[in-house]
C-alpha cells in the first residue's frame, strides 16, 4: 500500500499469489504443506465448476488475503486526493458516470467476492 501510495499511478490492481503447477514453488508449497492439496491434479483429473486457485497460506488464511484485497483497493481508490484529481480530468456526464459507478463498487466491495472479480471489465477504455 506504502509503494502504491508514494507511487501514485492512475490505477493499482491488487491480487493474491497463486503459486501455478509445475514450477520450483508450487512443488514447495505442496512439501511444506501451505498447499494442502494437489489442487491443480486434481482439477485436471476432475474438472468441476467452483473450482478455486490455490493460494499461499503461510501467514494468512485465505479468507484473510481477501481481506487485505479488499482494505488495498478501499485504501487506495477512496483517497480524497486521488478521487478529487480523478473529477478534475472528467469532460463528460458519461464519463462521470462510469467513474461513480466505479467508485461505487470498491466502496461496496465484499472479501467474498474476491474471487468472482471480472477484471476484464476494468481494463476496458472505450
């Protein structure tokens, strides 16, 4: 938070560590046991709906990365400097819209929803 801050870029976006099958550290997060289980064979033997990445819980669990997801991006987009710089660049009511809708959502932002973000949708410059 400390860097995006001192930063200050446009836009920050926040995410979990997912340690990915076949590399160095998905094998020793599997050996340590901060990975309880083969999810990645397992997903590959069965695939099925819900199916969630695995994360690194060594100091936290997941419910509490998500968590800390969420505080970043509130702590970030709710500055008042950053929202009251972000109003001075909006020349249309379209565009204002869009950035209150925006803004709207990380305010209302749930760690339970973490995972189901679209982040498609916020990289999308039209």
């Amino acid at each position: 938070m400390r860097l995006s801050k001192e930063l200050k870029p446009d836009y920050c976006h926040f995410t979990i560590f997912c340690p990915y099958p076949a590399t160095e550290i998905y094998h020793q997060g599997l050996e340590k046991g901060f990975i309880k289980e083969d999810v990645w064979r397992n997903f590959a033997e069965n695939p099925r709906p819900g199916f969630q990445l695995p994360v690194w819980e060594e100091n936290f669990t997941r419910e509490e990365l998500y968590e800390w997801v969420v505080k970043c991006y509130k702590n970030f987009y709710s500055r008042p400097g950053y929202m009251f710089s972000r109003l001075l660049r909006v020349r249309r009511f379209g565009e204002l819209k869009r950035k209150a809708k925006a803004g709207v959502s990380v305010l209302m932002m749930n760690p339970k929803e973490v995972d189901k973000l679209d982040l498609t949708k916020a990289t999308k410059v039209k």
